[in-house]
C-alpha cells in the first residue's frame, strides 16, 4: 500500500478504538467526570499518567530541539523524571488522602479561605491555557503534515476531535482513552527509531546504539555526529553551549512544576487507595523512563540523517518529503547566492530553515523506512496530540465548574447542571486553545515549559508547606501564590513577547527557567507574610496532623 492509503488505516482504526472507548467510558456523574469514580487500578492509572505527561511536546519537540541544540537540550529529559519522585514522595499520596476532587481543592481548604481557592483557580487557569497552546500547536502540526492541509486547520481539526473525548467520557473516558493512547505512542516512537539504531549502528538497542560505533565500524556515532556538526558551523551535538545557571534553573523549573501540574497531579486522585498512589508513580516512571531513554539517540540518529540528506543538494532533485513540509510551511529554502544548491550551515548564510517541531515526524520518510513506519507515526503522534490536550481541557472545566460555581458562587448547583457547564467549559477552552494554536508564543516544547515555570512559582511551595508546615496560614499562602504568579508572568511576558531578550537575559536565566526563581520568592513570601498573622485555626491544624499521620 502507499503512504497516504496505510496513515488513513492506521489513524482510523485507531480512533475508532479510541471513540469506542471512550463511549463505553461516559459518564452521568461528576465523581466520573472528575475523578473517574475513584476506582482506577494503578497500573492503568500508570499507563494513563504516562500519556498524559508524554505529549505531542515530548514525542515531537523534545527530540527535535535535541537534535537541533545537542547537550544543552538534555536538561528537557533530566527535569520531569525528578518531578514525579517529589509527587510521589511529598504531594499525591497526602492529596490522595485529604480526598477530594482537585488540587484546588486542597488549597481552598486547607488554607480557609475563598480567596486562596480564586487565587489557585486564576493560577491553574494560566498554566492550564498557557500548557494547552502548546498541544495546540502540536495537534495543528501533525493534522497538518498527515491530511496534508495548512497548519492552523490542523489544530481546528485536531482541537473538535479533542473536545469529543472530553465532552463525553470526562476522567473515566479520558483514563482508559490514554491507556490505549500510551501503547500507540510509545511503539510509534520506538518503532522507527530502532530501525535507524540498527542502520546506522547495527545495535537494536537504541539508548547502546548511540554511543556505540557506526555501521561500518570506522568511527563512534556522536564523533561522526559532532563532525558533521562542525563540518557545516554548527556547535558540536555533544559540546555544552548555554550558560550552566540556564542549564540548571530550566532543569529545576521542570522537575518543580512536573511536581505540581493540575493536570498530573489531579490523574491520582483517581485511585482507590492512598498507598496505591506511590505504585500509580512507580508505573509511570517506568513507562516514562523506557521512552526518555530513547530520545537521545532519536534526537542523534535524526541530526545525523538531516545533515547528510539535503546539504549541497541541488533544489530539484529535493525528495517528496521536502517538497510536503516546504507546502505546509514548517519547512523554507531561500536560495540566498542564487545557485539552486541547499546549503544548510550555521549563521547569515544558511538557506534551509527547519522548524524543531518537525524533525521527528520528518525522519521515518528522510531515513527512507518503510511506508507503515511512516504509518505508525502518525497514529502515535496523533495519540500523544490527543492525550494530554484532553487532560488539560479537563482541568480547565473542572476550575470553572466545581472550584468556581459550585464551590463559591452556587452552592446549590445540582450535579447534572454541574456536568453541564463543565462541558461548557471545556467547549470555551477548545476555542481559546484553537487561538493560542494559530499564534504560539515559541516551539512546542519552549511554549510548555513556560507553562512548567508557572507551576512551579505558583504552587509547588504553597501545597508543600500546606501538607508539611502546620503554622502555614492562608494571609502567607494567598501572599506567596500573588508573588510568584506576577513575578514569573511578568518576567515571560516582558522577555518571550515585548523584546526584553535583545538587552540579555536577568542573570542568564530564560523565561522557560524562571519558575525555580518564582517558586523561592513563594517560600520566602509564604513564610514571611505568614509570620505576621495567626496561625490557622486548630481545626485546620488537625487536619493537616491527619493528612500526614493517617490511621
């Protein structure tokens, strides 16, 4: 079969599976909708985590800034795997046992106080839409390449067919959804890339084959890698290039906010059991860690493969893969000395402009595998599109409905007119998240990870000292949740879009880096602040002696 003929096949069957799933999974209470009733087992709910956090930024942009930045961008791998560790020591078995529906929940409550509830909801509604712009962006990229239309149709097309499994399944049908999601993804991803392992290494085993030496035997693969590099300007793939205090703020920001994302935290208050939390973690650090370990030598086998496939050719005899993204958009040759001759180098004379995005789905047609491998991609990156997309807009209709109406504006708000408006809700954040899609403030992965800093400034501190710090009250909360916020919006707002960066970053640390700056500024405001008033009644003190010490 061809190409076109087998995406068709492969997407369709596995969006009917998708569908059919998510339409044994519907839902008629908020419980299922939230929450998936509670019930979910935890190596499903491991599957499930690992979809949700393996996003189309993971599987797209992560191999592809890595490919294109080398040893700088590895801090994107070392970040979240550390973040989970802290979730599942320090925050989701004690939110598990405190036993509501969302984080903003905790926070509302154990601080006593409506206005920290609004605070958190403002916070969640900033990461959760600043988070969803990225996915966006992805969704319109792989619709884009696949049903071979302009990139914003793409992220509309992709954006309704998220809002489906959404609208009708809530958590429940999102849980399983992901399940089937994450076996689609992590074969997807791994398929093609141990092909090339066994191309260019004859190692099967990418993660060896990388670091091993070439098919032929003449040289190791990252010394021929760091020589291509060279050879066209280009820093070499292993050589360290940012400043470390980048390096480590960006790696830090990661791993806090992974710790604190609404949408990760929330997946284990689905669980049955407080103890089944840490094996829910356990899982979906195994999962997670099987892909991560290949994306090094996807990023590898990806640079090495563009370096040597376009540079010096001449521009009609481009292959067809060129001549699809070049449509599309993603992909641009200006011919800047006129010779009808790509020249791909570092600096004013590069003609070949690849957007990072790209480079993965990209790599299965340069690499000239197979028509199925060029499939199966598609369907997992379209799996990985979906999955997280849908975890977010869950988020975002939650804060509206349950944290915002029920909770605070009207308390008399029946469940099924509750289930109502958070498909609403979730309707609103397909609409914002179609705009954010069509005008993304940076690559996929770079756009999210501005949402990690957030995170990590907001509310990693307040739900730490929530749980740990009984003397915590909600004057030094609602204080530290307002200074992180303003402080790590106003630093993205003022160097990612009014120009800030063409004077030089603050202390060489980039807004995707930020949130490890914010979220010290929230512990010493929460303390501080906190210092100067009561400490919180004895009730709330009782309960945070429960959450941690339960019988």
């Amino acid at each position: 079969m061809d190409t076109t003929t087998l995406i068709f096949l492969f997407v369709g069957t596995s969006f009917l599976l998708y569908t059919v799933i998510a339409w044994k999974s519907r839902v008629s209470s908020t419980k299922d909708f939230y929450v998936a009733g509670g019930g979910v087992s935890p190596l499903a709910n491991g599957l499930a985590t690992a979809a949700d956090f393996m996003s189309v930024a993971a599987m797209l942009s992560v191999p592809g800034i890595i490919a294109t930045q080398g040893y700088d961008a590895a801090v994107y791998l070392i970040g979240p795997p550390g973040g989970f560790v802290l979730l599942g020591m320090l925050i989701a078995p004690y939110l598990r046992r405190f036993g509501r529906f969302t984080m903003i929940d905790f926070i509302g409550d154990r601080y006593y106080s409506n206005t920290a509830r609004t605070v958190a909801i403002v916070c969640a509604l900033f990461v959760s839409l600043t988070y969803l712009a990225g996915q966006m962006r992805g969704v319109g990229v792989v619709f884009s390449r696949f049903l071979e239309v302009e990139i914003n149709t793409g992220v509309v097309i992709g954006a309704l067919i998220v809002l489906i499994y959404a609208v009708l399944g809530g958590m429940k049908g999102i849980t399983y959804t992901q399940v089937a999601q994450f076996c689609v993804l992590a074969f997807a991803f791994l398929t093609p890339i141990i092909f090339m392992s066994i191309l260019l290494t004859h190692n099967p085993v990418p993660f060896l084959g990388w670091g091993g030496k070439t098919a032929d035997g003449s040289m190791y693969m990252l010394d021929k890698l760091d020589g291509l590099s060279q050879e066209f300007g280009f820093k070499a793939f292993t050589t360290q290039g940012k400043p470390t205090i980048e390096l480590v703020c960006i790696g830090l920001t990661l791993m806090f906010g992974t710790a604190s994302m609404p949408h990760i935290v929330v997946r284990f208050f689905t669980v049955p059991r407080m103890q089944d939390v840490r094996t829910s973690v356990f899982y979906t650090l195994l999962f997670i860690g099987i892909v991560f370990l290949c994306m090094p030598p996807a990023a590898a086998f990806s640079r090495a493969y563009i370096l040597e496939a376009v540079n010096h050719l001449a521009y009609t005899d481009v292959p067809g893969w060129f001549t699809t993204w070049e449509k599309i958009g993603l992909l641009q040759f200006t011919d800047l000395n006129g010779d009808g001759i790509i020249q791909h180098v570092s600096g004013p004379q590069n003609e070949l402009r690849i957007d990072n995005d790209i480079i993965f789905l990209a790599i299965p047609e340069i690499a000239r595998l197979s028509n199925w491998v060029v499939a199966l991609v598609a369907a997992g990156t379209l799996a990985a599109a979906l999955s997280t997309a849908a975890g977010l807009l869950l988020v975002i209709s939650t804060a509206v409905s349950h944290d915002l109406l029920k909770k605070q504006i009207w308390p008399d708000l029946t469940e099924t007119r509750e289930l109502q408006i958070a498909r609403i809700c979730a309707a609103g954040a397909v609409a914002i998240g179609i705009y954010f899609g069509m005008h993304p403030p940076s690559f996929i992965i770079e756009t999210i990870a501005l949402a990690f800093s957030i995170a990590a400034s907001v509310f990693f501190p307040v739900i730490v000292l929530g749980i740990f710090r009984k003397r915590t009250n909600r004057e030094g909360a609602i204080a530290g949740m307002l200074a992180g916020l303003v402080f790590s919006v106003s630093y993205i707002v003022y160097y990612q879009f009014l120009g800030g960066k063409a004077n030089g970053y603050w202390l060489d640390i980039t807004p995707q880096g930020i949130g490890a700056v914010g979220m010290l500024l929230n512990f010493a405001v929460t303390i501080g602040i906190g210092a100067l008033f009561p400490p919180p009644p004895a009730h709330v003190r009782e309960m945070v002696e429960e959450i941690r010490y339960p019988m």
